[in-house]
C-alpha cells in the first residue's frame, strides 16, 4: 500500500509547536479521523481524536466451489489490502450478510447450483450492483466476452498473475 505523508508544525493554545505526521494510504484503504501524533506531549483531544480513527477496508467477497481457490486466493487479497470473504457457492454467498457490503465480487464462472452469470443475474434482480471479476479455467475468448457483455468488469483465466488480478479489482473499486 502506498502512501501520502506529510508533517505538520500548528501550535497550540499556549503557544508551543506540536508536531504531528499524517498518512493517507493510497489503495484499497481509506483512513478517516485525525493525525497521528509523534509528540511526547499528546493533548486529551488528540488521543480522544486518534481513538475514533477508524481504517475502513474495501471488502472484496471471493465465490468458488474450488477449495484451493478459498483458501489461496484470500491470502492474496488480505496482502493486497482487502478485508476477504470466501464463499463454496452462490446460495452460500446471497444467504450472507455480506452482499451489501461487498466492492467487488471475485466469482467462479462454472459452479455446481448457481453457477456465476446465475449469480450476477440474481444480483441485478435485487438490485444489487457488485462490480465483479470472473475466473474462469474455461481459456476461451468466447467466454471472456460473454462475462463482458453481461456486465463484469474483467474476466481472467485461471492460473493469473497478482498483476492481472490487482488491475481487474482496482478497475471494479473505480467501478463501485
């Protein structure tokens, strides 16, 4: 994760000069609150400040009847930054608490029950827009375009490459 910083010299009621250094991460994360003070002296309104901080992460929902898949691909999005959820099945995933919360929906594309275009075709029956990203072992144009033309936003062939899968989901956070 990138990030934005920078130091500060304000003074206080009294005169002194109090430093502090903030950072904006640049990615995934958004931080919302004050500063991050590096002073000795830490006025009450800073630390009452720097406890309401709060780090919130684009929550990134992965739904695939493959087990490796729920157990690998997590990992990847926890380093990239996300707060992740996996899911073995489309039912699995709508019955959740997390389909209003989630910015961007990793979705297999040949599962058992529901399969993924069943699922985004669902999810606009609800009304619920999720940028999603197929994958997909199916290595054929055809499908990739058909993924698109419903409304995904990329669809990668299984194996990808952390590249490929971080520009597909900065792509649906833009999205979202």
């Amino acid at each position: 994760m990138a990030l934005s910083t920078g130091v500060a010299h304000p003074c206080d009621m009294d005169g002194r000069r109090v430093a502090f250094s903030f950072a904006i991460p640049r990615g995934p994360e958004s931080v919302t609150g004050t500063e991050n003070w590096q002073h000795s002296e830490r006025p009450a309104a800073a630390d009452a400040a720097r406890k309401s901080m709060k780090v919130t992460r684009s929550l990134v929902s992965v739904v695939d009847d493959d087990e490796s898949v729920r157990e690998s691909l997590p990992d990847l999005l926890k380093e990239f930054g996300f707060e992740v959820r996996a899911f073995s099945s489309a039912q699995e995933f709508l019955t959740s608490d997390c389909v209003g919360q989630t910015r961007c929906l990793i979705l297999d594309i040949a599962m058992p029950g529901m399969t993924g275009p069943g699922l985004l075709q669902e999810l606009k029956l609800r009304r619920q827009e999720i940028p999603i990203v197929f994958i997909t072992a199916q290595r054929e144009e055809a499908v990739r375009s058909r993924m698109l033309e419903l409304g995904a936003v990329e669809c990668l062939f299984k194996p990808f490459s952390d590249t490929a899968l971080l520009q597909a989901l900065n792509l649906a956070l833009r999205v979202s």
